[in-house]
C-alpha cells in the first residue's frame, strides 16, 4: 500500500511541477492544486497509517499498548488543507487581478509591470 501511496505522490509532483512550468496561468493553478494534493498524500504516506485503537490510555494502563492509530498526520493533514485552500483562494483571485489589468492569461505576454500605464 505504501508503494502505490509514494508513486502516487511523486506522479503528483511530477505533474504539479509540469503544469507550473507552463506559460498559462491557469495551468499554474492547476499545478498549484496538485502540489498541495500531493503534499496531503505524502504527509498521509509519511504518518503509516494503520487500522487500530483509537490514542487513549486505558485507567488502569501506564502506557499504550497494541496497535493504535497516531494522531499527529491526521492534525498536519488538516492544517496543510487549510493553508493550501488559502494559498489557492489568494492566487486565484492575483490571476483574476492580472488578468484584468493585463488582458491575458500567457505568462510570456506579461514580460514588465510597466506594460499598462496609468493615464
């Protein structure tokens, strides 16, 4: 399971540092969103995810004991989702600002800030 968990992330990386290499910017997002996927998946494969018990110390235990699930991927899984959906919101609405201002999606027609001058 793990194999096919880390050809996964790396099919993902790959993917998500093609479309960002790109000249559209939406393309860029889109690679954009794959890094984050990928990023997920790879915290996911890095915490060894196993079926078990819930984290919780019995009253008469001093200690875990068995199998049991770790909680801590799970938390990063969940604060990398919130930043990544902040970051894709924030570059979102910069391409929809750019695009506005100046009129195209390809990155190689955007050479200068300077392009549109404020009459």
């Amino acid at each position: 399971m793990e194999i096919i968990l880390a050809l996964t992330v790396g099919g993902l990386y790959a993917a998500a540092i093609y479309m960002m290499l790109r000249r559209s910017i939406a393309k860029f997002i889109i690679g954009l969103v794959l890094l984050s996927h990928a990023t997920h998946l790879f915290i996911f494969t890095i915490g060894r995810t196993v079926r078990g018990a819930p984290p919780l110390i019995a009253s008469n235990a001093e200690t875990l004991s068995g199998l049991f699930a770790d909680p801590v991927p799970q938390a990063l899984i969940l604060t990398a989702i919130v930043i990544s959906f902040g970051v894709q919101a924030f570059a979102l609405v910069l391409v929809k600002r750019v695009y506005q201002t100046q009129g195209t999606g390809d990155m190689d027609r955007m050479r200068t800030t300077d392009s549109l001058e404020a009459a």
